[in-house]
C-alpha cells in the first residue's frame, strides 16, 4: 500500500503539475522510508524495500535520491525558505528576514500536519545526530543544501551567489540551524523551537550589502 500523502500546500502552491507529481513521487518514497524505519531500524531498511513500499522502481529511487541517505536529508523547505526570503521587503536587515523566513518555514512544517510534521521531524534530527552514515553524507552535502539560501541571499545583497562572503555565511548558517534542531532534541523538543532560531541568529552577524 502506499504511503504518498497531499504534498505541503505551501511548497508546493506555486509548482505546476508536472513538478507537483514530482514532489508527491518525493514524498511517497521518503513516507514509505520513515515507515520502515520505524518498522525495523535505518540499516536494516533497503532500497529495495523502499520502492516496494512506495510502488514504485529502484531506478526511480534513485533517480530522485542518489543514496538512501539522501532520503533522509532532502526535503521540500529549502526551495520553501528561498522563495519566503524574496518575499520580504528589499530594505529590511537580512539577518531580520532570515529570521522571519526561517521562523514561518519552520511553522509550516509543524503545522500543515501538526503531528506528523512534528514526528517527521524529530525522526529526520535524530537520524542525522545517530546515524553515522547519514551525518556523514549531511557534512558531503552541505553547500548542496545551502544552494537555495545562496541565490536568495546574493539576490538580497547584491553579490553573486559564489561569492565568499555568500557561500560562508549559507553553509554557515545551514550548520547553525543543525545544530539548533540538535539542542532541540536534545533536550526531548522542551524548549520552544522559534525561540531557540531567534537565538541562534542573534549570535550570528548580519551579510552586508555590497
């Protein structure tokens, strides 16, 4: 049986169709994933297994995750907070619409299913934090995954997305925000989660303008 469930209405909104039916593939493949996992453990979870569960072919596992642990670290909400940080107004501090941007990402994840948004992630963190395997492709794939912050915040200052300056403070603040999930977790999700990000960015500088 599948597990495919309505894409993030938020991520997806502005997708056409053939992007969305992409999106629902992603999302079939990573629920089936969560579930064996679950079921059985992360090493003893095959690809093979992943792709009887989410009804479709290997070959189409990988052709949208080229290694299991890319299941576990792609999601949806990089391409999400890019398009939030265009949203906010052109003056305002980019630290400030960081900090809105990554606060209403955050939000929506929680929110749009507010348990299983909230189990999925605490699931994804705990992989990353215990999962040898899975920590090490996250530390490989990390200015991969701060791509999306890169061009939103060159856009933003008036850089080139391979500036320095701009791919420091991405993969800088990628890692920050990991380490903020991890604190989270740590503590069993005690805290709340907006406010750890605003402390996490009040101790990290603002991206000048060039």
């Amino acid at each position: 049986m599948t597990t495919a469930r309505t894409p993030v209405p938020e991520a997806a909104r502005h997708l056409g169709l053939r992007e969305r039916k992409k999106l629902k593939t992603r999302r079939a493949i990573r629920d089936a994933t969560y579930a064996l996992i679950k079921e059985q453990g992360y090493d003893a979870t095959t690809v093979e297994q992943i792709a009887d569960r989410a009804e479709v072919s290997q070959s189409t596992v990988f052709r949208y995750f080229p290694a299991k642990e890319d299941i576990v670290l792609t999601d949806e909400y990089g391409a999400l907070l890019e398009g939030l940080l265009r949203e906010r107004p052109a003056d305002e501090p980019v630290r400030e619409s960081l900090r809105r941007s990554i606060r209403k990402a955050i939000t929506m994840a929680l929110t749009d299913s507010p348990e299983h948004g909230r189990e999925e992630m605490l699931l994804r963190v705990r992989l990353m934090a215990e999962v040898p395997q899975v920590r090490s492709r996250l530390m490989e794939s990390l200015s991969v995954t701060g791509r999306p912050l890169r061009r939103a915040l060159a856009e933003r200052t008036g850089r080139h997305e391979n500036d320095l300056e701009v791919r420091v403070y991405a993969v800088g603040l990628v890692g920050a925000l990991l380490e903020t999930m991890l604190y989270w977790v740590d503590g069993d999700c005690q805290e709340d989660v907006l406010e750890l990000i605003d402390r996490t960015l009040a101790v990290c500088a603002d991206l000048p303008r060039r």
